[in-house]
C-alpha cells in the first residue's frame, strides 16, 4: 500500500461517525479514502446510507493530523499494514462486511494455502479444559493448522502455548494497540508467537483501552479463520459472542459439550442444543467435519506392512470397507453398528497405519 494511500485511509478510518461498513461503501463510491475526503459533501450523500450524520466532521483537518502522527509509530515500529483489498490481508476476512479496513500486525505471518482455525474459551478454564485444548491442538498438529486466539487468560493462552509446543503458526488478535500488551504477564510470550505467526488489532496506537475492545477484536478472531472451537464457557462469556459472529459469516462453530453441573460447560452445551454448534467430543471431528487432508509428507506410505496391528474395532471396519469397496463415514458407522464420534478417529488412526485412505465426497477405501 502506498504511503499517501495509508495516509488518507487512516484519516478516514479516524472520522468518528465512520465505521468500517460505511468506509468500505464510500471506497468503493469514490475510488479511495483520498477521493472520499475531497469530495464534495452533496455528492457524497447521494449514496445509499450516507447521511449528514454520517459526514459529520469528514472535512475537520485533525483527522490528516492524527493520521500523520499514526503513520509515525507505524514507520517507526516497523508495523505491517493489510488494506482490506490488499493480498497480505486475510482472504476469510476479505469475506466479512465489517472486516477492518485496516489491519496492523507484527511477526511473520503465512497464510497461503493454510487451514486457519480460531480457538476461545473461558477465560478461568478448567484442568480438563486446558487437558482438552492441549490434546485439540496435538492431534490437528499433522494439519499444519494456524490456531488464532485473543492473548488473554485462561483459554487463550493455553491455545497459543500449545502451538508453540507443536511448533504451529499462532495468531494473536489484540483488543489495543500495538504500543502496549494486555495483559502484562504474558508478554513473555510474545518473541515465541512473533517468531512463527503474529499478531494482529485494528486498534491505533493512540486508542484508549476499553473493555468493549474486546468485543470488536472478535470479529477478527472469527473472520480469519474457517473455524471457530469453544473450549469452555459459562451462560454469558466473550467465547459466545465470538461463536455468534463466526455463525453469523456462515463459518463452522464447534463447542466441547460438559456436565451439565458444570457452570463452565452452560455456554456450549447450549450452542449445541440451539444447534449453533458442532458437539466436539474428540479433536478428529474438526478434519472430518471440515473435509482436512493431510499434507503429502505427513501421509503415510501407500506401501502397507506385511502385518499391520488393528485393534478389535479397526479390524470391524477394516472388513467391512474390504467386502464393500468405498463408502461414506455415516454408512460405515451405521452397518458396523459403531457412533460416528467414535469411527471418525478410529479412521485417521488407520490412514496413518496406511491401510485406508479418504476420498473426496468424505469417502474411505482400502488401500
């Protein structure tokens, strides 16, 4: 992006009655944010959704000035800047109507041919949430997922930490600036996530923090990704929110269902029961659901072993796929009378043994 073109666009970004929707509209009127703020105000409330409300304050000449001062801590702390239209900027988010027609990041970020999947979550997460969010992360680790969070307690920062030990891209979603980390204690983090992936805000430097931040860094954590997983949540929680943005840009939501004692587990048993959801019982729901393929160098040999060892259940199935050629995940559950939950596993484990493999149209053979 050009420095005149960040420079108008910043400014536009900092007229007050002027959101993300509004400036993408007048974009796209205008040809770009310099053309928007040298037009004329009744050529501009022309179009559709304009009003005078709207242009209040377009003209003030402390926008370029707060832009110029912008662009300085921009420059100087070496901030990369994606324009919504721009190829560094996320091609999910591209997709989402009120994606920030800005975004600031830092680190080394690469999401080409990537899958991408949020995970949130109580902030006061449980031993066996944390227990379930490590293992999620492992056993997607053959994936090569991004695991994208929001950096705050609990959920959050387990999820990262946990791509850093699979040594997977993580990306943190900011609800501030980039001259300031919240909270204090996990910046200890932050070499480890800026080393491989990053993070991301469409917060200025000058933004004051504010908890309603973190509503509107949600927006990020679900655009960027094709999937958004609840770990954990209590009746009301910022996860939920995160959950319903992500429903509302047609993305795939899973939740880990709970006791229903458990005050921890109200937020996804819920999202499951108003089918808001996918109940996730074992992490190998996310690839199957999600149609994932394992990438070339982590398939296993199509060569088989002379005596591969399949359990009782791997045998059933085994079986049957090799009396009934290919066949969808249901049909095999159902005619090996096994739950669908539990067969999704059983099939990865045995196309790692390389004895099956999949098929597109969620199809399984024998090799």
């Amino acid at each position: 992006m050009l420095e005149l073109d960040l420079l108008y666009t910043l400014a536009l970004q900092h007229v007050p009655n002027i959101g993300d929707i509004t400036a993408k509209r007048l974009i796209a009127t205008c040809g770009s944010a310099e053309a928007v703020l040298k037009a004329k105000k009744q050529n501009l409330i022309k179009i559709d959704g304009i009003g005078l409300n709207v242009l209040k304050g377009l003209y003030d000449s402390e926008h370029l000035k707060a832009a110029e001062k912008e662009m300085e801590f921009i420059k100087t702390n070496q901030i990369k800047v994606s324009y919504f239209t721009g190829e560094s900027y996320p091609e999910k988010l591209k997709h989402c109507i009120d994606g920030p027609i800005l975004l600031f990041q830092t680190g080394n970020m690469n999401l080409e041919h990537r899958h991408i999947i949020s995970i949130v979550g109580a902030r006061k997460i449980t031993t066996s949430g944390v227990a379930f969010c490590e293992e999620l992360v492992e056993k997607l680790s053959p994936y090569n997922p991004i695991i994208v969070s929001g950096f705050a307690y609990g959920t959050d920062i387990t999820a990262h930490k946990a791509a850093i030990a699979q040594d997977l891209q993580t990306i943190a979603c900011l609800a501030h600036g980039l001259n300031q980390i919240y909270p204090k204690v996990h910046k200890k983090y932050m070499v480890d996530i800026e080393k491989n992936g990053g993070f991301y805000t469409d917060f200025w430097s000058s933004d004051p923090f504010d908890k309603n931040n973190f509503l509107k860094r949600n927006r990020i954590i679900a655009g960027v990704s094709e999937a958004t997983i609840v770990i954990e949540s209590a009746e009301k929680g910022g996860s939920l929110v995160t959950a319903d943005i992500a429903n509302s840009y047609n993305r795939d939501v899973f939740a880990v269902p709970g006791r229903t004692t458990d005050s921890q587990s109200v937020g996804c048993n819920n999202l499951i029961k108003h089918q808001k959801a996918h109940m996730l019982t074992t992490p190998l729901d996310v690839p199957y659901i999600l149609n994932w393929q394992l990438e070339d160098d982590k398939k296993p040999a199509i060569q088989k072993q002379l005596f591969v060892e399949l359990d009782s259940t791997e045998k059933v199935i085994y079986s049957y796929l090799k009396e009934n050629d290919k066949q969808v995940l249901d049909v095999i559950a159902i005619n090996c009378q096994l739950p669908i939950f539990k067969v999704a596993g059983v099939l990865l484990n045995m196309e790692l043994k390389g004895v099956i493999r999949p098929l597109p149209g969620k199809l399984f053979e024998v090799i």
